[in-house]
C-alpha cells in the first residue's frame, strides 16, 4: 500500500485548492500536476487507491484528524500554547436564495389554520346532534396533528359504512367538511415541521434547511442588502495555524462565542488560556462566561473606538464621554449629577445582571436641554457596573 502521510497530504491539498476533489480528479492531480508528483515521489495512485484510503485508513472525523495535525505542528514548532484568536465570516451556502422560509409564517398561519379546525369540528357536532347520531368531538385549546388524523380517518370510515357519496354531485356534507379538515390539518403538519426544523433561528432555506438567511459582507445582487443563505464560519488560530473551526447558523458573533470555546474544550480536554476577538463578540454574557471558566477573555466592544473620541460640543452629551463622581455616578457636562432612580436585576440571561437606572432632574432649567434629552422628566441613564468595571480591564489590555 502507499505511504498513508503521503495519501493524506495530497488529499488535504486537493481539498483545500478546490474546495472538493473527487477520486477520478484525485489520481488525475497525480497524474498530471508536478505539484502533487512530487508529493507522491513520482507514484500514480488510482481511484481505487483512495477510495480503499479514504474508507478504510480515514476512520476518524475530520475534527480529529484536523486536531492531530495542529498538535504535530505544535510539538514540532514548540508554538505558545492556548492563546486563541477568534474571528469569523459568513459563507454563502449552495441554495437557492428564493427559497426562504420565516418562523414568523409558522407563528402566524398555524393558529389561523387551528382556528379553521376548531370551526369545522364545531360544524361536524351541531350535524351529528341535529340528526341525533351519537358521535361528538371535544375542541381542542393547543394544536394537535395526531387527533386530527384520527378524527379524519373515523369519519371516513363512517361515510363508507353509511355509504354516502363523497366525490362529485351530491357530496355529503359530511365529506365537505372532511376535506376542509384535511387541508387544513396539512397545512398544520407543514408548519409544524417547520418550527421543528427551525430550532433557535429564524429562517431556513427549503433546499439546504440547515443553512439561515442572513446578511453577506459582499451581495452582487446590484450591491443591495439581500437576504441570502449562508453559514456562520468561526475559526480559532493560534499562532497563525488554525486550532479550531465551528460553523453555525446564528447571523451574530455574539451568540457563536460560548459554544465555540466549548466545542475545543471538548476536542482538547481544557479551555484556552487566553481569547482575542474584535468588537463583534464583546458583550456581558460573553465577559462572565470567560471569567467563570478561568479565560482571559480580551474581547473588543463595540463602543471602543467612540470612547477614544476627541470630545466636541456634538458628542459631549452621550453617557460614555460624561464624567463620573467617587461613586462611580454620571455627570452631565454642566455639572448637574444625576440621581439612583431604581435597580434592576434581570435573569433572563445566564449570568444575573445588576443595572441601576439614572435620571437628572436638574433639566428643566438647564439652557443645553435641547441639545441633551427630548424627555419631559429629565436625562435618563442605564448603567451596568459590572459590564463597565469589565470594559475598563478590556481598555487597559488593548492600551
């Protein structure tokens, strides 16, 4: 057989120059390309070859492969171990773009299509009891597909045994309102699947329902802002070769963060040391997820560079440029400081987050309360001293 490193170079090369290499284009590489000849050492390994390698040699996931070959690099190398730089894009997926499917049809024809069955349910019963025959049908509050299907195939059942006509002329009443049941019990099972399919997002494409409709960095539809359906790329490099990717489907960074750093917890048996990342994955959870499982996160935030700002007579007025007391409290430009309304602690997130909400009441005769606030009870704030006391440890490490 043929030496297996070999094997796997020229199938990683082949891989990472097109994109896809098939067997036939595999051993046509060999053949004819004098980059892979002398990759090969002169040898031509046929179809068949790979195709032996690749189900019987290959077993492994391409994870696993992916991270024996970064811990080779990194022995071999002696590279910094456990700093990660993290970034990601977003890649067009091979869809058709017209394709969308919204979780927001689901949410609003499902209930219609419910409503619809209930009625025909009620319209079936007053029948029944008009013509004194025994059978009733309880209605349903929350939509379910199985006990419509069961209340189609018994009323079937008893058109055929009454023997009534339920195509064509003289269709029984019956029969009618069985249809309408029918199509609107499917047009419930289609949605449903669509919530099933949809999971946390909130679109899919019908013909790769794994890929979600978000915003390219680059649209050659006339350079409008189309949707068109993409994956999420994230890619974690240390030391400028790459230790970990994750693909996802959420159209934000913000939300890729924590299930990235826990995929390569799983791969590499430990979290990273240190986490570098730009402005788009900076927020409070992010910020308390990395000090709970001991990263040092140096995550950019978004209002980073505004804050580096030359204060004007524009941008005076916006909380970040105010200054603040001993107590860390706000104060406005003329020197009017602001006072604790209430605070409030919100769990809705992973993390219990503390904000404590501000108003001045100092505006009222204030001669720059045109320029400052439009609210008739004073300039409010909302602060979070947690998330700030963290934005001032991120400023200092970028400085």
């Amino acid at each position: 057989s043929y030496d297996p490193v070999m094997m796997l170079t020229v199938i990683l090369m082949a891989f990472a120059e097109n994109g896809y290499a098939s067997l036939r284009r595999l051993e046509k590489l060999c053949r004819y390309d004098v980059r892979y000849r002398s990759i090969t050492n002169g040898c031509v390994p046929s179809y068949k070859s790979f195709e032996r390698f690749i189900n019987n040699t290959l077993k492994e996931s391409i994870e696993t492969i992916a991270k024996e070959i970064y811990l080779y690099i990194q022995d071999e190398k002696a590279l910094e171990e456990q700093i990660l730089y993290i970034d990601g894009t977003k890649f067009e997926a091979n869809a058709n773009k017209m394709t969308f499917c919204w979780r927001g049809w689901s949410r609003c024809y499902l209930p219609r299509h419910w409503q619809k069955c209930m009625e025909l349910l009620r319209q079936i019963n007053q029948y029944f009891k008009k013509h004194e025959i025994n059978i009733q049908y309880s209605l349903l509050k929350y939509p379910n597909i199985e006990y419509m299907i069961q209340i189609d195939e018994t009323l079937e059942n008893w058109l055929k045994e009454k023997g009534y006509i339920r195509k064509g002329r003289g269709k029984h009443e019956i029969a009618k309102l069985c249809d309408e049941l029918k199509k609107s019990a499917v047009k419930m099972w289609q949605y449903a699947m669509q919530e099933d399919i949809l999971g946390n997002r909130n679109s899919f494409s019908k013909t790769d329902p794994d890929a979600t409709f978000m915003h390219m960095k680059y649209d050659y539809y006339n350079h409008t802002n189309v949707f068109k359906p993409g994956y999420n790329v994230q890619v974690g490099v240390s030391n400028g070769y790459i230790a970990y990717s994750y693909i996802s489907g959420d159209t934000n960074d913000i939300r890729t963060l924590q299930p990235f750093t826990e995929g390569y917890k799983k791969l590499y048996g430990n979290y990273p040391k240190v986490e570098v990342t730009d402005a788009g994955y900076g927020s409070y959870e992010n910020y308390s997820y990395c000090r709970s499982n001991g990263i040092k996160g140096i995550l950019k935030y978004s209002g980073y560079e505004k804050k580096k700002e030359k204060i004007t007579d524009k941008n005076r007025y916006q909380l970040r440029h105010m200054e603040r007391d001993e107590n860390g409290t706000p104060v406005c430009p003329v020197g009017y400081v602001f006072e604790v309304e209430r605070v409030g602690v919100s769990l809705k997130g992973q993390y219990p987050k503390t904000t404590v909400y501000y108003r001045n009441k100092n505006c009222v005769e204030c001669p720059h309360r045109s320029k400052c606030t439009t609210s008739k009870n004073g300039r409010s704030a909302r602060i979070v001293p947690a998330l700030e006391k963290m934005h001032r440890e991120i400023d200092e490490c970028l400085k």
